[in-house]
C-alpha cells in the first residue's frame, strides 16, 4: 500500500469540522485538539467548518455555541468558518461530474426494503417497474480501497462487499456527509484530516469520490474515540456532558492526558495559554494510542 508522503511544514493546513448537533462535549474537544495540535505544531494552519448539511440534526445556536467554546479554549482559526449549507452548488457540482462520468444512478429502495447495514445493488441495473427514485447512489468496485493511518495503520475495504453503492444524495434531497467533506476538503486545500476514529470507515468512501473526481488524497490521522468498558463510544446519548467552557483549563489538561500528553504537575491551574504552548511544543503523533477505555 503506498505511503502518503506527511506534508511539509510549509504547506500542512488541517481543519475540525463539528456537526452543530449539540455544544461541544468532551469527545469533540478532542478532535478540535487533536488537529489543531498537528496543525499548530508544524505551523500550519488550522480551519474551522460547520457541517450543518443534515438540516434536520441541526440543533439551532449550536454553531456559535461551539466556536464560542473553541474562542474560550483559546483556539484560533486562520481563515473566515465555512457552512455546508452556503455550499450546496459546489456538491451539486460535484454530482453532475460523478453522473456525467456515469458514477451515479437513481435508487428507490427504503431503508426497509435494503434491510441491512451494505447495500446489494438492487437499483443497479435499473429501476424495477413502477418505482421512482428516491435517492442517488455512487457506484463501488470490488477493488480494495486502502490507505495507511498516521495513528490506526494500514486500513483497507472492498467498499462493494463492505459497503456497496453508497448514497450521495439522500430521499430528502439532501446531499449525504460523505460527498459534502471530500468536496470541502479540496476547496479548502485540506493537506491533513485529522478526526475520531469512528469516522475510519468512512475514509473509503471518500478516498474513492476523491478518485472518481480526480481530486488528491489528504493524510489522515484518526484519533482514538473514549469508549466505555463495554466498548461503545462516549456520546451525548451516553450522558457525555458538554465541556465547562466557563474553565476551560482543567477540560484542555484532561483532552491532553487522553491524548497522551499529559501537561506537567505545575501546569495543573495554568492559564490555557501556557497549556498550549507547552503542548505544541510537546506534541508527537506516536505517543497517541489506537484506542482508549475509560471508566464512565
Ligand atoms: N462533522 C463530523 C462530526 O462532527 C466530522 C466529520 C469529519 O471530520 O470529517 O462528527
């Protein structure tokens, strides 16, 4: 599997990408902290995005909840914040090329009628008689799509078997998350992804529309999600709290110990100014574990 060259300090720019879903709860500050760290420590620049394409798991006043959350923890972005939702001509852009290339084709099966978690081609050859369209799916192969993790490793699918042809604009009209963050990603010059590794399985999917639209592959970097001693991630559903904004300090000394750079004893009350500079000053991609459980 080839390597993907780490960018150069000159032209490394990451990005953390909320869904304004909710405020900010500690598994999202660790995104935010991650990719800033990776940013910052190469002197790259760091951008933010609000993923607010799934209109209807828009909470509203959690975008601003949440940039001001990140103001709070003292993390600065470079250029003006972009929303999905001012860019859907770019993603209908981007399907008109897939569908001149004949990547596209309309399906109508429910979530019902598919009934499982990969999709058997049942619309691929055509729509049965008397049924019309409801959402647009993207052709896979049974060619492996793999990549190699800065954190996680060599990751590979046979997106057909694993996944099958994915959607990219949904029954509701809506454009799907996998389309809109390849897309961002390239206008935004993204060199470097680094999010949860719950989002590892989706990388596939977007390494092959980056493919399909003859867009470059950025390096990705996928951090541990906290999962609970049964395994499942750390959400609000799972009574994760949002962080104190009110005292970032101890939320950032504790990001950073889950990360595995745990600041010095003396940093402990430390304004978050001198938390940042002794991390970005500390900050090493191989100390940072695949996975981590902590007791909720
Ligand atoms: N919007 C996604 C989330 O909040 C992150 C997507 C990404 O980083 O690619 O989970």
């Amino acid at each position: 599997m080839p390597e993907t060259p780490e960018p150069t300090e000159a032209t490394y720019r990451g990005r953390f990408a909320p869904s304004p879903t909710g405020p900010l709860h500690f598994g999202s500050l660790i995104a935010a902290v991650g990719s800033y760290l990776d940013a910052r420590c190469r002197g790259g620049e760091w951008l933010v995005r609000v993923e607010d394409v799934d209109e209807p798991r828009n909470v509203p006043g959690a975008d601003r909840q949440i940039l001001d959350a990140l103001r709070r923890f003292g993390m600065e972005w470079d250029q003006p914040v972009i929303y999905q939702s001012q860019r859907i001509h770019r993603y209908r852009s981007a399907l008109d090329s897939l569908s001149d290339a004949g990547w596209i084709y309309p399906c109508a099966c429910s979530r019902k009628e598919i009934g499982g978690p990969v999709y058997p081609g049942t619309c691929r050859p055509g729509l049965a008689a008397g049924k019309s369209p409801r959402s647009l799916r993207m052709r896979t192969d049974e060619q492996p799509i793999g990549f190699r993790d800065a954190i996680q490793g060599p990751f590979a699918q046979n997106l057909e078997k694993d996944v099958g042809d994915f959607v990219v604009r949904r029954a509701d009209g809506l454009f799907a998350y996998q389309l809109a963050v390849v897309v961002d990603d390239t206008d935004q010059a993204v060199t470097s992804v680094v999010r949860g590794s719950d989002l590892l399985d989706s990388t596939p999917r977007q390494i092959h529309l980056q493919r399909a639209l003859n867009l470059a592959t950025p390096d990705y970097l996928h951090l541990p999600v906290a999962t609970d001693p049964g395994g499942c991630k750390l959400s609000k559903q799972s009574g994760a709290a949002p962080v104190d904004v009110a005292h970032p300090g101890p939320a950032l000394n504790r990001a950073l110990t889950f990360l595995a750079h745990p600041p010095p004893e003396e940093l402990a009350s430390a304004p978050v100014s001198e938390l940042w500079d002794w991390a970005i000053e500390h900050w090493q991609r191989r100390r940072i574990p695949r996975q981590l459980t902590i007791a909720v």
